[in-house]
C-alpha cells in the first residue's frame, strides 16, 4: 500500500467520522445544558459547599464547551488535512464527558 493511498483512507475516515460525530454532537449540543436549569437547586443539599457547588457547575459547562471545541478542531484540522488530528477531535467531547463522569462520581464520594 501506497503512502497516498494510506493518506487517501485516512482522509475518508477523517471526513465520515467528521460528519458523524459534528450531526451527533449537534443533536446533543443543547440538551448538554438541562443541567444549568438545576443549578439554582443545587445549593438547597445541605452537604454542598459553594466551591464544591462551583465546581460542579464548572463541569456542567465544560461537556457544552468541548462540543463546540470539537466540532470547531475537526473541521479545522480537516481543511489543514492533518486527518490524524482531525480524527482525535471528533472523539474529545466523549473523553471530556468521561472525565466529567469520573470527577464527578469522586466529588460525590469525598465530599458528599
């Protein structure tokens, strides 16, 4: 195999991959903030101090964020065709939200 017909393959799955994940994460661009709309309940748990409170709204913030990020790095790294790059911001939302999952799932064992 050809190193440009490796690049041509890359370049295919670079842009299907693009155009998956930018409709998904569309899709799931605004329903990612329903959690700002509980964050005014947040402080009524007695056991939520105001930085940890900041904290987890910092996070709820940070999943919205990565979408737009993602979205933006894909197609610009797309147009540079860097499609190794391009490739790796189709997935950074997910790796932001599992993270999140992760921070969150030890906030809520250390401190509540």
């Amino acid at each position: 195999m050809s190193p440009n017909d490796e690049n041509e393959k890359l370049k295919s799955q670079a842009k299907y991959a693009g155009f998956i994940t930018s409709f998904l994460y569309l899709a799931l661009f605004f329903p990612s903030f329903y959690i700002l709309l509980l964050m005014p309940h947040l402080y009524e748990n007695a056991n939520i101090t105001t930085s940890i409170g900041l904290i987890i709204i910092a996070l709820s913030v940070s999943v919205p964020l990565s979408i737009v990020i993602g979205i933006g790095g894909t197609w610009y790294m797309y147009l540079q065709e860097n499609y190794k790059s391009s490739l790796l911001f189709c997935f950074l939302p997910c790796l932001v939200a599992l993270a999140v999952l992760i921070v969150m799932t030890f906030i809520e064992k250390m401190f509540l």
